[in-house]
C-alpha cells in the first residue's frame, strides 16, 4: 500500500496521507528503537512491534495507564537470603500466560491480579485465573480503563471481600457497571505491603516468597 501511495500518481492524495503519515511514524520509530539497542546493558531486543506506527503520545494515550499516588510507607527488607544467580517463577506455574489489556488503561489491574495468582498457587499449588475486569468495574479508588495504582487496589479487593474468577466476571477491556457476585468470590487477601526500593534486596524477596506486582516505564517497550 506504501508502496503504491509512493509511487503511483492514479492514487489520491487525500487517500494516501494517512499511510505516508503513519510510514513516516514507523520509520521515526526505528530510528528510535536502535538508540534504545545500542544503550541496552542487558538482554532486551528493540524493533518492530504491532504499536511501531505509534507516535510515543499516541501509544502513551492508548496504552499506558498507571497513576502514581503520593508517598507511601514501605517495609524494610530484613533477614533475606541471599538472591539466587536467578528464578523463574513461570517454571515453577507460579506465573500464568501474556494477556492483552487491549486499548483499557488497566495495567495496574492485570499487575495486581497477576500477583494474587501466584501467591494463591504458592499456598494451594493451583494457578487459577482470577478476574480483571472486576477491579476495573467495582475498584472505587481506582479509574478502570482511565488507570489505577496497585496499592489501591489491594485495598479494594479487600472491602470487596476477595476476587471472582476470569470466566465468571469475562475482561472486555472497557469500563462496566460492576457486577460483582459475592458469592462467587474464590481467593481473598488479609493485607499487602510495598517493598523498599533496593533492587537486590527486592531480587531476594522475590526469590523467597514469589511474584510480585510492579511498575515500570514502558514508554521504551512500544
């Protein structure tokens, strides 16, 4: 299509902006994912990905949907065995299958649920699949597909008396009236801490007592 928009003259140009637009984005996008290569000091691989025609605002509004809260207090992280060279929780089924959160700002949704997960197969040695949509639906210190913070989260699952599982309570990446069914509750949480910001100590925590939620700048993973 690209290519006919370049170099045929029977093609409108009404019709054709829109592609030389977004081929333009592309290419911009390359450029860019080879600067972030070339700083790379690890393993991650930069290139061509299904958000490549995105300009970084456009990804950014469609995307990206984490809301940092003010100060909060974190646990010190004490008495912890050393980390080990590494651990993958996924090959142990602590850790289910990639998801797609579509165009709904419900990162913080899919981190904090993901969590649970692993900490419910820790105590009970089964992964289960445990609702999103729910925390986007029924979370009222959150922002459903407009963002949330994990912390609040937590909090929420809590009043509401635990999390529903993904085939009762079906994602569709869009905000809902809730439709919570209490009686449909499977896995419930007593509390949850935020870890200090020390990166081997946080590696050892995770070692020791599994997955945890997080959150990063993904503005480079587009």
């Amino acid at each position: 299509m690209h290519a006919n928009c370049t170099n045929s003259s029977n093609v409108t140009t009404e019709r054709c902006m829109p592609m030389r637009k977004r081929f333009a984005i592309f290419k911009d996008n390359l450029v860019r994912a080879q600067r972030y290569q070339a700083q790379e000091q690890g393993t991650a691989k930069y290139g061509v990905t299904q958000f490549s025609d995105l300009t970084p605002k456009e990804f950014a509004t469609k995307y990206l949907g984490g809301q940092i809260s003010g100060k909060v207090d974190r646990v010190q992280l004490n008495d912890l065995k050393a980390a080990p060279e590494s651990v993958d929780w996924r090959e142990k089924g602590a850790v289910g299958p990639v998801q797609n959160q579509s165009v709904c700002f419900s990162c913080w949704a899919f981190s904090v649920v993901d969590n649970i997960e692993g900490q419910w197969f820790l105590k009970t040695g089964q992964l289960v699949s445990l609702s999103k949509q729910q925390l986007v639906d029924c979370d009222k210190l959150n922002y459903g597909c407009e963002g949330g913070y994990p912390i609040e989260a937590y909090k929420e699952i809590k009043r509401m008396g635990g999390l529903e599982l993904e085939k009762d309570y079906p994602y569709v990446a869009d905000n809902q009236t809730c439709k919570l069914d209490e009686s449909k509750l499977l896995v419930k949480i007593d509390d949850s801490v935020v870890l200090e910001i020390d990166e081997e100590k946080q590696a050892a925590w995770l070692a020791e007592h599994g997955p945890t939620s997080v959150l990063l700048n993904a503005e480079p993973l587009q």
